[in-house]
C-alpha cells in the first residue's frame, strides 16, 4: 500500500467504509456536486469521509439519501500547494477536516480554520512514513482520533474528543469587509468626506469584481477587449478613476443593471487613491490596523450560496432600521439547503419547476433551488450546459419579490455567478466584445427587467402589492420577515390582511406571507416550504394560522427546531460603517420551525412528520456553531393530521410521546366526570383564577416575580430565607391602594389566595391581602374584610399544596404552550385545564394532604391522579433531567454514558409497556463499538423473558452488520431499527448516552417496536 491516501484512509478506517467516496464517484453523489467537483479539480482532493442521511433504518421516511461530507483528503506535491489547498478548503467552507499529503508529509488542517501568516503553527505536520505504524508516534496517533471514522459517526466523541476550529469563513469575510469600510472611513479628510453608503458600495463593487477575477471570467485580454486598457487585474497597478467608472459601467452593462449603485453623488466623493487604496487590500494583500489579509480568501472556491449570506449581512449591518423592520438575522446556506432538501424529498427539482421565493432578501434559497435544476439537467458525465439552456433554466424557474432593491440586485448576480459555474468557457469567450458593440443576447438572463407581459423575475416591490399578484410557481420556499404588521409599516401587507380577513394571530408577518403565498401563488398539488416563528405554532392568538395548516393544507411534515435557537439564525456582531453599534455577535433566540406544506386537501389517513432535532446530535464546531442541519428519518414521529385537534396540535412541540400519552388520560377524566378540572372550580366551589397585572397600582406595591427588585414575591412574604429581611411594604396591601384597581382586579386582591408564580416554581396559601404582576391567583373573590370559613381556608391550603408539588409542575409544563421550549411563562387556560383530583370543600382527603410532609403530598397527588409507578418513575425524570433541554439547554448529565442500573431500568419500562406482564418477550442489551448500545427485542411464547445484558446473537450479527453496511451513524440514525418478520425480532441500535435510554424513550421505543411488528418491516432482507 504505497498510495499516502490508501494508506492514510486505512489508519483512520475509512477503507471499506460506506462513509468513504473516491474523487471518481463523486459525480455519482446526489449533493453537494458542484462543490465536490470544485474540489476534486481545483483543491487536489482526492477522496471524501462523511455521513449518510437517508430513510436507512427508520420504520419510515420520506427522505433521499444525502451525503455530508466530513473530511477531505488531498494529495500535493509539496508544502507550498499544501498551504494554497488549505486555503481554498477553509473559504469553501464545506468540510470541516482537511488532510494533505506528499511523498514525504502529512498535514492535519482544520477545515473552518486558516491563517496564511500563521499556517505552520496552526496545522500539524508528521512524516508519511509515521502512517505505517501510527500507535509508535503517539502525537500522531492524537490527532488521528478525531478523524477515525468511528469518532466521526459518534455523538458522544464529537463532544468528548472531536475539536473543530471555530473560524468559519463567512463570518471572517464579513469582519474583514467591516473594518476595511470602517477603516476606510476613518481615512476621510475634511475636505475629501465619502460618505458611508458610498464606502460600502465601493468595497461591495471591488470585491465582485475580484470574485469574477479569480473565476476567470475577467481577464486581461477580455479588459483589453472592454477597450479597458488602464485597468489591470493585479494588486500593485494604478487604475485611473475615469477608467474605473468606465469599468463599474461595463459590469453593469454585463449584468443588466447595478449591483450597490452608487449615485452621482457618490461617485464624485470618491478619488483615485480611494480606489487603489481599497485595491491594495483587496488584492496586495497589505493590511490596515493589522486586520485579517485578504490574501487569506480564495475568491474562486468560495460558495456563491456563501457570498450571497454575506452580502445579506452587509446590506443588513448598513442600516440601522433593517432589523427592526425586516428582521435582523440573515438565513444561513444552510438552514436553506435544510428547508430545499425537505422539498426535494417530495418533487425533484428539475426542468419545469417553477420556483418563487417572496421575500428573497439576497437570493441564498434562489441560487440554492437554481443549481439543483441545473444539475438535474446535466447528463450523466458532463458538467456544463450551452448558455441558451441556462438562460432558460433561470428565466422559466425562478421568481422573487424583495422589497429592497440593492437585495434584488444581488440576488440577480448570485444567480449569475451560479450560472457560470456550468457555461462552458469557450461561449463566455464568444462574448469578448459584448452585446453593447455586436449586439447578441446578453451573456446573463435579464431577470431584473419585464417581460413581455410586464413581469421581472426579481421584482423589487411588496409582496403584497399589486406588482407581485400574477406570480404562481410549484414551489415557495422562503424566511419570510419575523415582524408585525406595525413593525413592516407597509399599508399593502395590512390592507390585503383586512380585505382577505387572513388567519393570522397578533398581526404576524410571516404567518401573513404564508396564507398569501399559499393561497394566491401557489399551483394545485404544489409544494411551500417556509422557516416560520415556532411560536406561531403553539400561541393561542395563532389558533386561527394552526387550523388553516391543517384543514386547508396538506402538511407535509414540520421541523421543530426550537432546540437548536441561538445556532441557526446569527447577527454578526461587526458592524460597517454608518452601521448601528453592536459589539458582539448575537444568535437569535426565537425558535424556528421548517414547515412544508402541499396544496391539496388532506385525506383521512393522511400522515405528517415532525422532527426535533437537538443540539447534541448535530455536528458542531468548538463554540457550538453549527454549519448543517441533520434530519434524522429514525427520529422523525408521524401524526394523522385529520385526528389532531387544537390542545393535541400544540401538544406535538411541546411534549415528547409520554407526555401526550399522560394528558391524554388526564383529559379523558375530566371530560368524562372523573376529576374536575381547576377551572370548574368556579362552579364546583366558587374559586376562581386569574392572572392580573395590576397596572393602576403603585409598582411599589405590586409584588413582583424579578429577584431583583425590592418587591419580590418572596421578600416580601419571607419565603427567602435571608439573614436580613427587606421590610414588607408591599405586604399587606394598603386599602387606598385596592381602591385603585379596577372593578375586575379588585376581586383578587382581598388576601386569602393561592399565588403561584408563572414559572411553576411552587404555590403557597398568602392570608393578608396582596397585589402581585403576573401570577396565577386563585380566590374566593370574597369582599375585603370579609371572614372566609375554615373550611374555605382548608381548601385554599390543599389547593396550593397539591401546585406546589412537582407531579403538578409537570403537568404545567408539558401543558403549557411554551414551557418545555423557553421557560418564559404559563398562560392560565394551561392551569385551569389540568385535573383536580380531589372533591369539594368537604373532602376528607384534604386536610390530609395539608398537613402532609413534602414527599407524602406526591404520594397522595399521585394516587389520586390514578398515576401507575411507571408514570411516577417518568414525572420524577422530568424534574431531574429531562426539563434541563429547555431553551436550547442540554443537561451535562444528559451526554454522560448510560449506566448499567439506567439500562436496566430502560429494559424494564419497554418490557412493561410491550409485555404488559403476560411474559411473552425478551429484551436484552449489549454494548457495541463505537459508542453504541443495542437493544434486542423477541417474542418468545409463554418462554420466562430475559431482561439481561447479553453476548453474541445471530439476529445482532445481522443487524450490526447492515448498520455498518448502510454507513449508519448515532447522529443520522440515532435510533437505529432493526426487524425480522420472521423471527419477531426487533433490534435498535442507539448512542449511549444517558439521554437514549431514559423512561421516556424506552415508551417512544416501546411504541416503535409495536408498530415495526404491525407494519411487516424485514430489515433481514436488507443484509
């Protein structure tokens, strides 16, 4: 084995692995093509390891397989092309591991991570002879680790031992072009001012021009064609400004219109030395106030996805209002290849598909929807196509409405640089003397310009405007802006909301471009896909948006990515100038869903997904950034749309299986008469709850739920246990001050109450009178200085008793429309739905549980909620681990491995939820390489089971080796499924972490194995 790449993949595992692809097929991979045809030409990489997504394993899918490529490997002949490939793979930004090379050196690179000036101190060099036997060099086999295939296919060793750089390309790019506007800026005479919008321009024209430069679409003989003599494409010439204008004229010739125009007045702000100044940077790689060299980018690898991100940044980061007005964080690549792929899973993106985006913003879902058509296009071994047909691709495919017109622009020329990635380069040469002097077709599309019949395909105009009516495509796929009609100011947007009575909760935007798009532009059977608020999904004003998705659309599936809030969305934290100031980089915290829909009418047996991903099992950088987003089919859940109703919709995103499973039968007892419900309080006894802000009050007698301040509920009840009270001025409340309050409130202010924080944290009886912000008050609404009875006061103690338990807290944040997502607060329908188990007034029962001790009263709420051990077992997990992943959250104890008492806890709870005692299945656990676990589910008859850890078993062998066959991994089939037909095996293969095995999965797993059994699934067959 004298080959350094044979020899290298063998010592990391690769060899045989269905992760590992060689340079000649990768033409065969269904992603990332071009990408990987960039680097198989121009970064001398010869092979690929990634991981498989895919169906592989699930019980069902939907989904094709894809390939996430995760190290590269290239060959070179010598340290100084090592150091130039290191470049280009670090501004492709597409794989996070590099590993270069030669006869005589191998270097460890980090693929999001490159410093030209500090390379030899950044990457690791070791001799190639040290590969043949890397356990003797212990430096080398230390960093081998990372990159082994079975630490690449692992969630736990991605967080215990993989360590990317952290230094992603777009992100650096934008730094750089923000300090060179600033300090350009600052380089302003007095005499000689250019203003902000000018400097930004000019940096935005200069740096297309080298993009087009390092993809050899300009030249020098093609400027010496554009009668462009002065103008060189080196960094150390000196371009007049006459010849300078005369170029940015020719690009927007070429172009069919400006990209950041620069008015009159701009253009005479600036001089020659400005020019060259930013020239000098830009290409000579000179460095002002020792900012990162440009020198560092190579301009012609990077993603066109990639520079359109970044020119969205720049446009954002240049107004000040942009945020606030059309939402301030910029849409990844990709999160949009995420939302382009659940589409493409449902209609291939080919010839004919009609594409709109409606609120483009610069183009990043447009150029992603552009390229597949095209490589759907291509014939198998060719990679270019004549210009004609991509002119007509662009021309009948895709649309967009954006309301800023430098963003069309942008988008436009995303799409063009698209474009050139597959123009044969011998047509571009055709055009050396251009349409403006032989007068042929333009060498791009005019996607800007009206047809005829008076449409752009990039229009720059409100969506809800007139202009935009006549667009219908088969596709929409956008972010639309995450912002109130208020916030938009747009008197379009809010007339067709009222002239259509749109079903929209709180004046929601998105949800706004959502019913328009899918009602007015959208073809029958025709597919939308959408990054909307994951609120608008859960919030009770959004009823009326829910109800539309499911009775007058087909859903397709949903992506609930709340727990990836503060990776997806990023604001750069640089700012250009004329910026506002913002001084650090910030992650947006509202959760987003993905959501695909069809236009059709759903059927009654009609089935959708939905998958939550979390943070833990996706590939991320040292800082947690992420630069893809997993779907992992074995994870997806699927739900009858027809049979899911209000309370069970909301239910889908904020509760796990078991959770649906436990209100499910708390709502059957209270429909059916067994409990009450807290809310029927009022008529069973008179209690009443509510939540009342108490606005007319003086706040320094409201009580208040910050620690902070000087009102906080539990200093001024003295529940805090502080060496040193705060007098209670708040407490009790002053007659003077009730009479403020309005008739409503008054009612709850009289004392005798039971207050709750809307964090759930407890619940407490308070006796003297109180007013409060925003907390749950349960009261007799007796008058002022009235006596309640004792048995009143006895009902208000056990009613606070049984809230103050954790089964009770529970139950409010699976039931609360946003707790298990960000702990913000519960709404009082989610208190007043829940069960009370117990009778009126004169129920024995609650004097006992008022004087019970903490640990009595869960026994009692327990056994009066009818909960089984099991149940118990799960509420009491809720409160020790699984609440912890709230709001992005991941529990340290969550990723430790799982230990043998955990398992055998996980083995019991799926035998008892599978076997229901009658002693009729095995179920047996062994642990696996790699970090796994494999859970062995059998029917055995009236055999005694065996809930065991287990040796070898023929019907594991075969499961094991299909998942390896399959390029199965815990972080694209984190739930693995195995099933014999045959035999009534079912084995699931799983990482073994904690958060696997814990009861509430082992319910899910439990449901999992059932169905596999019902559905006839025959893994066996895929061996």
């Amino acid at each position: 084995m004298n080959n350094p790449i044979e020899l290298l993949a063998n010592q990391l595992g690769y060899d045989g692995d269905a992760g590992f692809v060689m340079e000649s097929d990768f033409a065969n991979l269904p992603n990332h093509k071009h990408a990987l045809r960039v680097a198989k030409n121009d970064m001398s990489v010869k092979a690929a390891f990634g991981l498989w997504t895919g169906g592989n394993g699930a019980l069902a899918a939907s989904g094709h397989k894809r390939f996430t490529p995760l190290v590269y490997l290239a060959s070179v002949s010598d340290e100084k092309q090592a150091k130039r490939v290191h470049r280009s793979v670090w501004s492709q930004g597409l794989a996070p591991y590099l590993l270069i090379v030669s006869s005589s050196s191998v270097w460890f690179c980090q693929g999001f991570g490159y410093s030209g000036t500090d390379w030899n101190t950044q990457v690791k060099e070791f001799k190639t002879s040290e590969l043949a036997n890397p356990e003797a060099h212990s430096e080398l086999a230390a960093h081998l680790k990372p990159v082994m295939a079975k630490t690449l296919r692992s969630s736990l060793a991605w967080s215990d031992e993989a360590r990317l750089a952290d230094e992603f390309v777009d992100e650096h790019l934008l730094q750089s072009l923000a300090e060179l506007s600033i300090i350009f800026s600052r380089s302003n005479t007095e005499e000689e001012v250019v203003s902000p919008a000018a400097v930004n321009a000019l940096i935005a024209r200069l740096l297309y021009f080298y993009f087009l430069v390092d993809r050899k679409f300009i030249t020098e003989s093609r400027l010496q064609a554009w009668g462009l003599d002065g103008i060189s494409i080196d960094g150390d010439s000196h371009w007049s400004l006459k010849d300078t204008k005369k170029l940015f004229g020719r690009l927007d010739e070429v172009f069919n219109g400006s990209i950041f125009p620069l008015s009159q007045k701009h253009i005479d702000s600036f001089n020659e030395e400005h020019v060259n100044q930013l020239r000098r940077v830009l290409r000579s790689g000179e460095t002002p106030e020792g900012q990162l060299s440009f020198f560092d980018y190579d301009f012609a690898t990077i993603r066109t996805e990639t520079l359109s991100a970044i020119y969205e940044m720049f446009l954002r980061n240049e107004s000040e209002n942009a945020g606030k007005q059309f939402g301030a964080f910029y849409t990844p690549p990709y999160v949009a290849d995420y939302t382009l792929d659940r589409l493409e899973d449902q209609k291939p993106f080919r010839r004919g598909t009609r594409v709109l985006d409606p609120a483009a913003g610069s183009g990043v879902f447009l150029v992603g929807a552009y390229r597949r058509i095209v490589e759907a296009c291509l014939p198998k071994g060719i990679t270019r196509l004549p210009l004609e047909d991509l002119h007509e691709l662009m021309l009948t495919s895709i649309y967009a409405v954006e309301l800023n017109q430098t963003a069309c622009h942008v988008a436009a020329f995303s799409l063009y640089l698209t474009m050139l990635d597959y123009v044969d380069p011998a047509e571009i040469d055709d055009y050396t003397s251009w349409p403006v002097v032989q007068g042929k077709n333009r060498l791009f599309p005019p996607m800007l310009a009206a047809n005829q019949l008076g449409v752009a395909n990039i229009q720059a105009a409100d969506f809800f405007s007139d202009e935009a009516s006549c667009i219908v495509c088969d596709v929409i796929v956008g972010n639309p802006p995450w912002v109130s009609l208020q916030q938009l100011q747009s008197d379009e947007a809010t007339t067709y909301s009222k002239r259509t009575n749109a079903p929209i909760g709180n004046q929601q935007v998105a949800e706004l471009f959502a019913w328009k798009a899918f009602q007015d532009h959208l073809e029958e059977d025709g597919l939308i896909g959408l990054l909307l608020p994951q609120k608008s999904l859960v919030n009770v004003w959004s009823e009326k948006f829910t109800r539309f998705l499911r009775s007058e659309t087909e859903i397709v599936g949903i992506a609930d990515l709340a727990h990836l809030r503060y990776k997806l969305f990023r604001r750069s934290g640089v700012k250009t100038a004329g910026s506002e100031d913002r001084s650090v980089s910030k992650g947006a915290r509202q959760s987003t869903a993905a959501v695909i829909l069809r236009k059709r009418q759903p059927e009654d047996n009609h089935q959708f997904w939905t998958f939550r991903p979390l943070v833990s099992l996706q590939p991320r950088s040292q800082r947690g950034r992420l630069w893809i987003v997993i779907h992992d089919w074995t994870q997806a859940h699927w739900h009858n749309q027809v049979e899911t109703g209000d309370r069970a919709w909301r239910r889908l995103f904020t509760c796990t299986q078991i959770d649906r499973h436990i209100l499910k039968n708390m709502d059957e007892y209270v429909a059916t008469g067994h409990f009450s419900s807290l809310g029927s309080l009022k008529e069973l006894v008179g209690l009443n709850f509510s939540i009342k802000d108490n606005e007319n009050l003086d706040p320094m007698f409201t009580l208040s739920a910050n620690p902070r301040l000087v009102t906080y509920w539990r200093k001024q009840l003295g529940l805090d246990n502080q060496l040193f009270r705060s007098e209670a001025s708040a407490v009790p409340l002053p007659i003077e001050q009730m009479n403020k309050s309005t008739e409503g409130a008054k009612a709850f202010l009289t004392g005798h109450v039971v207050l709750m924080p809307r964090t759930c944290e407890t619940a407490i009886y308070v006796e003297q009178p109180i007013a409060t912000k925003s907390f749950v008050i349960g009261s007799f609404n007796q008058p002022y200085d009235a006596q309640l009875s004792p048995k009143k006061i006895v009902f208000l103690k056990a009613v606070a008793a049984y809230m103050a338990t954790d089964t009770f807290r529970y139950l409010c944040f699976v039931n609360g429309r946003r707790m298990t997502i960000d702990r913000v607060s519960i709404e009082l329908s989610a208190v007043t739905q829940l069960p009370w188990p117990f009778g009126g007034i004169d129920d024995p029962q609650l004097i006992k549980l008022v004087n019970a001790s903490t640990s009595e009263r869960e026994q009692i709420v327990c056994d009066a909620l009818l909960f089984t051990p099991f149940y118990r077992a799960a509420i009491n997990e809720f409160s020790s681990l699984r609440k912890g992943f709230s709001d992005g959250a991941t529990p340290v104890e969550a990723l430790v491995p799982v230990t043998s008492e955990q398992l055998d806890d996980y083995r019991d709870a799926i035998m008892s939820q599978i076997d229901r005692g009658k002693e009729r299945y095995s179920v047996r656990s062994t642990p696996l390489d790699g970090n796994l676990v494999a859970t062995e589910v059998q029917y055995v008859g009236r055999h005694k089971h065996h809930a065991e850890t287990i040796g070898n078993s023929p019907y594991l062998e075969k499961a094991i080796s299909v998942y390896k066959n399959q390029g199965a991994s815990s972080m694209t089939q984190s739930r693995y499924l195995w099933h014999s037909r045959e035999t009534m095996t079912t084995i699931l293969i799983k990482p073994k972490e904690r958060l696997h095995w814990t009861l509430d999965r082992a319910f899910s797993d439990a449901d999992l194995v059932v169905a596999a059994a019902m559905s006839g699934m025959k893994s066996i067959e895929a061996a």
